[in-house]
C-alpha cells in the first residue's frame, strides 16, 4: 500500500495523538520490567485495536 505524504502526515499525526491519550490514561507502550514477548505483544495489540477503531 503507498500513502501519498498527506496520508503519511494525517497517519502520523493520529498516531502520535493516541500515543499521548494512552500514555495519559497511565498506561505505557514500553514495559520496564523484563517482560515476556506475550506482555508486550498485547499492550501493542491493545494501542493498535484502539487507533484501528478511531479510523
């Protein structure tokens, strides 16, 4: 799939505010401590549901 830049932009600027309301809420794409592949995988998989649903 190729974006034209305004996509990438419009993509980017989303993007970055979820990550800002998430961190807001407490919670944190990066684990600090030593996780598993499942733990982090499924923080991710939770940020992606959530931006997924906005679009």
């Amino acid at each position: 799939m190729v974006f034209t830049e305004d996509e990438k932009k419009i993509l980017k600027l989303l993007v970055r505010k979820e990550i800002d309301e998430f961190t807001k809420e407490g919670k944190t794409l990066i684990v600090d401590d030593n996780p598993s592949f499942l733990a982090v995988e499924e923080k991710y998989e939770q940020f992606l549901e959530r931006l997924l649903n906005k679009l």
